[in-house]
C-alpha cells in the first residue's frame, strides 16, 4: 500500500512540473503581465502569480533585505533609471553618504583599536611608523 502511494505521489509531482505554463524560475517569466495573485491558504507568505498568457509561478513573498533591494536598483538601472530619474539621483546621493559614512566609521575602528592596543604592545607605535614610511 505504501509503495502505491509513493507511485501515484511521484506519478501527480512529475505532472505537476510539466503543467502547462508553469514557470520555475524569473526569467520565464520576465515582460509578462500580471493578472492575478492568488495567496495560498496553507503556506503564508507565498502566492501564485498568474500571468495574462496563462502561464503561472509560486513564488514566496515579497520581502526584499535592503542588501538585495539595493543591488536590484543597481542591476534594473539601466530600465528603471528613465522611469525614476529624480529618485535615482536621490538614491545615488544617499548611497555616497551611507559609503562614506562607512569608511569614516572603519577608519574610526582602526584608530581606537590602535589607541587601545597601545599600552599593551610598545612596539606598536615603531611598526606604525615604519608602515607610514613605507607609504611615501
């Protein structure tokens, strides 16, 4: 009875992925329209996307980490840009504030980790000095 029930799971899963308009990844899906979305009842968070073709994706929820939201700017930018002039340069101004704020903050680590560290390691100050020659 198990192995019944094994066969006819496959037999529905091989079928399933062989439905006709089911994509299964993005770019199946890329410049199609949307016509619908369809939550699914006992998974929350994910939904089916039908698409005015017929041809459908389940996809989990939209909840983008500011890491890959930034990077989708950066690789749509080339199409979205002419749509979104004005808040790309936002974009942009607040991306050089954020990557400047960051150096100033690692070089503000390094120099409190030199100032802690100098008491317990005299020969810190000559190796220092013998880098900064190295530099010129």
């Amino acid at each position: 009875m198990a192995e019944e029930k094994w066969k006819a799971n496959m037999e529905k899963v091989a079928f399933m992925k062989e439905f006709p308009g089911v994509a299964f990844n993005w770019e199946e899906v890329a410049g199609k329209t949307i016509e619908s979305v369809t939550p699914l009842p006992s998974k929350p968070g994910f939904a089916t996307l039908v698409f005015t073709d017929g041809s459908f994706i389940v996809a989990p929820q939209v909840d983008t980490q500011p890491k890959e939201l930034g990077e989708g700017l950066n690789t749509a930018r080339a199409s979205l840009e002419p749509k979104h002039p004005e808040p790309y340069k936002e974009y942009d101004r607040l991306a050089k504030r954020d990557k400047d704020a960051t150096r100033a903050a690692r070089a503000d680590k390094i120099i409190g980790a030199i100032r802690n560290n100098l008491e317990q390691i005299p020969e810190l100050k000559d190796r220092i000095r013998r880098l900064v020659k190295e530099w010129k």
